[in-house]
C-alpha cells in the first residue's frame, strides 16, 4: 500500500495545480489549529497527508462527472474531512459541510478564506436542523455514525432526492453494519476497497428505500 505524502499526492491523485496549493494551506493550517482544538487524532497528524487528505481524496475518483451543478454534502465532517477536501478537487460542486462544533466550523471557514475556495457552504447545526435546507445529489460521511444511524439522519434528503447516492468511508465492521442496515432499509450497495487502510473500504450506496 502507498505511503502518501505531500510529495506524491499531486500525482497520485491527479489534482490541479490549484487544488494542490489549497491544500497544503489547508495542511498548515491544521497543524497549526490542531494546538488550540481537536481537529483529528493527535497520533494521527504526523501522517496527515496519508490518514486524511489522501483518505479524503480517495473519493473524488468515485463521484460522477455530470452535467450541471451537483450538491454534495458531507455529515459531520469535524476539521473538514473529506468534505473539504472534494470541494478542493472538485469546483464544480456545490458543497456543504456539516459539522455542529461551533469552533471546527470556524477551522473550515478559514481554510476556505486563505485558499480561496468559492464553492462551499458550512453549516454549524445538527444535521437535522439543515435537512430542509438544501436538496443534495451525494453525501459522505467518515467515522460519524454507524451505517442504520447514518440513514436515519439522511431519510428528509432520501425522501426528497430518490437518486440520491451516499459515500461512506467505513472499517473492519462494515459487515456487520450493511447487514444491521438491511433490517431497515433496502439499498443497493458497493464497497470499494480503501487505498489508505488496508482494512477499510468506502461504501457506494443508491437507492436506499426504508422498509417501514
């Protein structure tokens, strides 16, 4: 498995030349606020390029190119991963970064302001409180909830959205979790395996239906 680091990252992950600078403002910036605040693990950060922006980006290969404008919402997405990450990659979406800490939201803004990223709406709410508030077309969320929980907080967007599709970034329980979520919901589903994490894989999922 590739060791990635701010050297190879560009390539490996084919970003722009303006993806690339925002996020190595975004990584000093995390470094710096990681003092202060809570943003990820602390055994974590030395490795951040490996266990969180390239964790992150892995998902931009996943999401569509499409026609027109697409939301993508990204639940619970603490100092901003992976969701900020994709809007970096990704301009030609619509963005909005859900996190309820008032203090990682304020993280997020400056990394947005100092790198000069446009397309992106943070909301420091519970995701219950924004779920009328926008319609997306594809939601993420990693290391948030377990997979029946997940779909609980997006069933106002699956009610809303029929074509919806959700990227999940789970671990070794995945498993178990698919299985627990089909007492619950219908789903077709495809799990593609990490390339940071050798025992995790991010879940594809569409067409989710509650059985109730």
């Amino acid at each position: 498995m590739i060791d990635y680091t701010q050297d190879n990252i560009q390539r490996a992950f084919a970003l722009s030349d303006a993806a690339f600078e925002g996020l190595k403002i975004y990584h000093n910036l995390l470094i710096k606020w990681q003092k202060a605040i809570n943003l990820v693990s602390n055994n974590t950060l030395d490795e951040a390029w490996h266990r969180h922006f390239a964790d992150s980006a892995q998902l931009s290969r996943l999401i569509p190119v499409e026609d027109g404008v697409r939301g993508y919402a990204d639940l619970g997405c603490g100092g901003g991963f992976p969701g900020l990450v994709i809007a970096m990659m990704r301009p030609e979406l619509e963005v909005h970064l859900v996190e309820s800490d008032e203090r990682k939201g304020q993280f997020m803004r400056t990394v947005i302001r100092e790198a000069g990223v446009k397309n992106v709406t943070v909301h420091t709410e519970r995701i219950e409180n924004v779920a009328g508030d926008f319609i997306p077309d594809y939601i993420s969320a990693r290391a948030l909830a377990s997979l029946s929980k997940l779909l609980d907080y997006c069933q106002p967007w699956i009610d809303a959205n029929p074509d919806l599709r959700f990227y999940f970034l789970k671990g070794e329980q995945a498993v178990d979790e698919i299985d627990e979520a089909h007492k619950f919901y219908d789903f077709s589903i495809k799990t593609t395996p990490s390339v940071t994490d050798e025992r995790a894989q991010i879940l594809l999922m569409e067409r989710v239906r509650d059985l109730a």
